[in-house]
C-alpha cells in the first residue's frame, strides 16, 4: 500500500479552508493529534503543517500552536498597502515640516543647474563626483569606502536585491534573522533565493549560528541588520559585531550589512569597517531625507564591485539623473545631516511617547528607533489582534509578516511610529493599549 503523500493531505486540508469548514482564526490540533485523527505518521502531519505554511493557508505562534490566517495567501509575498482611511503604522517613513523647504530649495538648485546635470539615467557608478560625494558621506569612524567601490540604485530596495542576486543564485541559500525585513523576504523569493533564519539573541544573530548553518549546507552569504534591527529594534554590541567579523573571516562568507537605519543610533562600528573584504554595505536617503525622491548606495570590497554593477544593471536597478542629483545636492550641501539630527531628536521622542503611552505592556525596541515590537497578552494571537486593529481604523504588521518561517512566529506586532502626526501617534496607541487589554476580539482558546 502506498504511503500517505503529506501532499494530499495539505491539499486535503486546504479544501477545507477553502470550503470554509476551516474559518480564518481556526486553531489546528496539535500535530500528534492530527496525526492519528488522520491515520498518518507524526512525521508527515509535520510536514503537512510545514506545507500548509509555505502556501500561506496558516500561521504558527511559538507555544500556542498553529492558526489558519485571517487572509490566506502564498507565503513570502509582500505585504500589502495600509487602506488610505486607516493610521499608517506598518511604515517607517517620517515627514518633518522641514523636509518641504528642503525638497523645495533642491528643486531650485537642480532647476538652475540642470544643464550641467543632465537628468539622465546612468549606470550603476553613477558619476565621478557623486562616487567621491557618496564615499564622503558614508565615511565613519574606521571606515572610508572608495570612491571607485561606491555604486547607485533607485533606492534601498534595490541596493538589497543587487547585493543578494550579486551573492546567491537561485536555489542557493543566504542566511538571516528569523526576524527580519519584509522587502527582503519577498526580494528573495522572487530570485529564487532560500533565506535560512539564524538563531539571535538580544544582541541578533549569534556568530554560532552562522557557523552550524554553514556546516549544514553551505550558505552564499548572510544578510544582517546591526543597527536597529526590523522589526525587533535589537542593535549589537561592538564585541559581537568583532565576533561576526572572525566568522565572516573564518567562513569566507560576505555579509550584505543593511546600514538604512543606522543614522538614528551611529555610534557603533559598522561591520564594514570591521570586515571590509567580507561586507557589502547597503544605505540609501529614503528614510534620511524622503522616500518621494532617492537613491540606494552600494559600497561593497573591490572584488566584488564589478559583479554588483552587473547585478544592478541586469535588474533595472539603476539610478535615475534627476534623484542622483538631488542625493548629490542633499549629501554635499549638508541637507541630508540636517535631517538626519531632526529626524533623531523626533524619533527618540516618539519612542519616549509610545513608551509612557503603552507602560505595563511588553514593549522590546531601542529607544532610538522609529519602530517599536509590542509582545502581545496571551489572550490575543498576533493576525487577529492586527485585524482588530485594522477594524479601529488603525494598520499594523504582525508577526508572521516578518518571519522567514511563518510557521514559528512570535505573538508580537510591530508598531512603526514614524508616520502619524504626534498627536494622530498618541490616539492611536491609547486605543491599541485597551484593545490589547479588553476582552473584545480575543481569541478564546
């Protein structure tokens, strides 16, 4: 007699959440349970449930069990847009009232000087003077790119998607936090690449698990985020980032170090500077200056510069004249710094607001951070308390949008603060402070 194909059992299953008798918020049985209620091995209930989660029917919560999603859908694709009626909390974009006059005074500037710039597309090294512009203005504390390593994309996201299809072909692996930014999730799945979550600590990821990741099946890089980690805020310690800097060493391994929100909280060593021929560092002006007008920095080791240009290039990835311009403008005159200050003064408030605002719940973050991750109350899961949420007219991401196995998510959201007015900011966490102590909503379990 054949053996039951975990297959036909996933799709079995699946017409059940399709016809409805599994509803949206369902609680499955623990997987011995569904084992013998379904006369199959353990084993292959397991891997029913490892197959129902990558087609994006049901989300796992650690210690709580496994749920069929509120909206089900194929796993690692992006998230979608905030409705335009509800409180965006899913972004980390800030508007300050100063970003206006800036973007104002640089459309003057270029309007004067267009002649001379261009306004064409280039390629992915972009000019000589903004190479040495852009390699000025990474430039840190043990760290001082070269202009002729520097290279531009549209933006951040695109620096990322060069960085690991430059790293990984499809079918190879890049090792991550389990946690870890949604663009890239849905980035790799796209290239075919298979994100390996590394176990990490309060401080991120652990060099060890890098090292037994990489002894299991080699990997073709990792992606990390040292400085304020999205979603969980996390941010290393110089001795750990000496720690992954050996294990890159040791490994041969290159790191792509995602720098986009290192300028709220720069007073650690990059990576790069740490590991200079093993790290690919990636920044770009979308949360610095504005996301409306932008470019995505690449400053990767000489060796692997003329590979990354070909990896931008062959994506369509590469910069346009008007937004390098205007990075140049913003960089050189000194608008990018300015912003950048404001922009850390009104973080850290923010974060002191939310912070006062939800005292007595579970918060974990950097206070330096526009983003905050709230642990929820047993009583909630995670999907259903960001729907709840949704209902009040206020958008946020849960858990299971983060995790690069859906399967073995947290019970947490993440709440971006950027966004909202201050006082827009302060209504809507008052009101997700007694949703997530009320009994409305809540899943009785």
């Amino acid at each position: 007699m054949r053996a039951t194909d975990y297959r036909d059992v996933a799709d079995a299953v699946a017409a059940e959440i399709a016809a409805g008798t599994l509803r949206p918020g369902d609680r499955l049985p623990p997987q011995r349970d569904f084992a013998y209620a379904r006369g199959i091995a353990v084993s292959t209930a397991s891997r029913v449930y490892a197959e129902l989660g990558r087609r994006g029917l049901t989300t796992g919560e650690v210690g709580r069990g496994t749920f069929v999603r509120s909206e089900p859908g194929r796993a690692g694709t992006l998230q979608p847009e905030p409705p335009p009626a509800a409180l965006d909390l899913q972004r980390t974009h800030s508007r300050l009232p100063e970003q206006e006059a800036v973007l104002a005074e640089t459309l003057a500037a270029l309007a004067r000087g267009g002649a001379e710039i261009g306004f064409s597309q280039y390629g992915p090294d972009g000019t000589p003077r903004a190479r040495a512009v852009a390699a000025r203005f990474l430039t840190r504390d043990g760290y001082a790119p070269k202009p002729a390593d520097i290279l531009f994309t549209g933006n951040g996201r695109q620096a990322l998607a060069a960085a690991l299809a430059a790293l990984a072909a499809p079918g190879e692996r890049i090792g991550c936090e389990p946690l870890t930014y949604p663009a890239v999730r849905g980035i790799a799945s796209r290239l075919g690449i298979t994100l390996v979550p590394l176990a990490m600590d309060a401080e991120g990821v652990c060099p060890d698990a890098i090292l037994q990741a990489h002894r299991a099946t080699p990997l073709s890089g990792v992606y990390l985020q040292p400085t304020l980690q999205n979603p969980l805020g996390t941010t290393m310690s110089p001795a750990r980032r000496v720690d992954l800097a050996r294990v890159l060493d040791q490994t041969g391994l290159t790191a792509i170090e995602d720098a986009v929100y290192g300028f709220l909280a720069d007073t650690q060593p990059l990576l790069a500077s740490l590991a200079p021929d093993r790290t690919i560092l990636v920044d770009s002006l979308s949360k610095r200056v504005m996301p409306a007008l932008t470019i995505g920095m690449i400053a990767g080791p000489p060796h692997l510069t003329d590979r990354l240009a070909a990896s931008v290039r062959q994506g369509a990835w590469t910069v346009l004249g008007l937004s390098l311009a205007a990075g140049m403008h913003w960089m050189a005159g000194g608008s990018a710094a300015t912003l950048a200050e404001a922009k850390r003064r009104d973080a850290a408030s923010r974060q002191a607001l939310a912070r006062d605002i939800l005292a007595g719940l579970k918060v974990v973050g950097d206070p330096r951070a526009y983003h905050l991750w709230l642990e929820l109350p047993e009583t909630w899961r995670a999907e259903a308390f960001a729907a709840a949420s949704l209902r009040r007219g206020i958008a946020l991401l849960p858990a299971p949008a983060f995790a690069v196995n859906p399967g073995h998510a947290p019970n947490a959201v993440r709440l971006a603060l950027a966004t909202p007015s201050r006082e827009d900011l302060a209504e809507a966490l008052q009101n997700l402070r007694r949703l997530a102590v009320s009994e409305d909503d809540q899943v009785v379990e």
